[in-house]
C-alpha cells in the first residue's frame, strides 16, 4: 500500500497526458497494480473507473482494449456495495461500455471485451440478471458479425 504515494501520482500524469501510448502505460500500470492495492485505491475508484470507461472509447484500440482489460481487473470493488456504495450504478455503466466494445470493429478490442465481460460476470453472477435481455441481444448480435477467428473467443 505504501507504493501507491509514489506511483499513483506517476499514473494519474500517464493517464492525463495527451500521447495515447503514454496514457496506455498509465492504464497497463493501473491494471497491474489493481489486486495487490485494492484496498489503497478503494478511496480514488469512483475517479478512476469513470477515466477508463471514458479511454474505453479511445480513437486507438490498442487503448480501448487495454482498458477494457484494466476495468474486468476492478471486478470485486464493481460489484461489492461494502466498499463501492454506488455498485449498482457502477455495474451498469461498465457493463454498458463493456458491450458496446464486445461489438468494436477492432478484432483486439472485440477480444478484450470478451474477456473483461468473462470476468465481470464470474464475479457479478445474479447481479447480472436484469441486464440479461441487453447481455442475450449483444452476444447474438457479436456471434454474426464475427468472423470465424474471434468465434472462439
């Protein structure tokens, strides 16, 4: 916990800066850094999570995917009202993002949004149920435009 004092200034600069692969080290960082520091970061979550939804809709999608890939690591502080008191509303937006981008033009972000779905959902579980008719449309609509590659996915 004590890292964070040194890296979270670091980060929140990547994060800020206006060159897209200096912004995607801040997201990578803050992935890395997501399990081991959970408990640091809990207070600057709200903060962070409307950040990365927001590069989720990156122009690049080497960003959009890394984000995607960074959100699904906050999965547990999403979903777990004890310490995200906004969890509900929280869910539901990176949910949202999250199934906008399983439908990306990009075979890369398509994939990591795949994943990150896969994870949110493990930890999510019942919480999942009134967005299945939205998660049910989205996948159906994923497994048509696909091509055979990302299928496997």
């Amino acid at each position: 916990e004590n890292i964070l004092e040194v890296v979270l200034p670091l980060i929140s600069r990547k994060l800020e800066h206006e060159s897209w692969e200096v912004q995607e080290s801040g997201v990578l960082a803050l992935g890395a850094i997501a399990f081991g520091c959970m408990d640091g970061l809990t207070q600057y979550m709200p903060k962070v999570m409307e950040h990365l939804l927001k590069l989720c809709q990156a122009p690049k999608p080497l960003l959009r995917s890394i984000s995607c890939w960074t959100v699904a690591r906050f999965s547990n502080w999403i979903c777990n009202d004890r310490i995200n008191p906004m969890s509900e509303q929280v869910l539901r937006a990176v949910l949202q993002q999250l199934l906008l981008r399983v439908l990306d033009k990009n075979k890369r972000v398509q994939e990591a949004a795949c994943s990150a779905f896969a994870t949110l959902e493990e930890t999510a579980r019942h919480l999942l149920i009134p967005y299945l008719e939205d998660i049910v449309s989205t996948l159906s609509k994923a497994f048509q435009y696909y091509q055979a590659k990302n299928l496997l996915i």
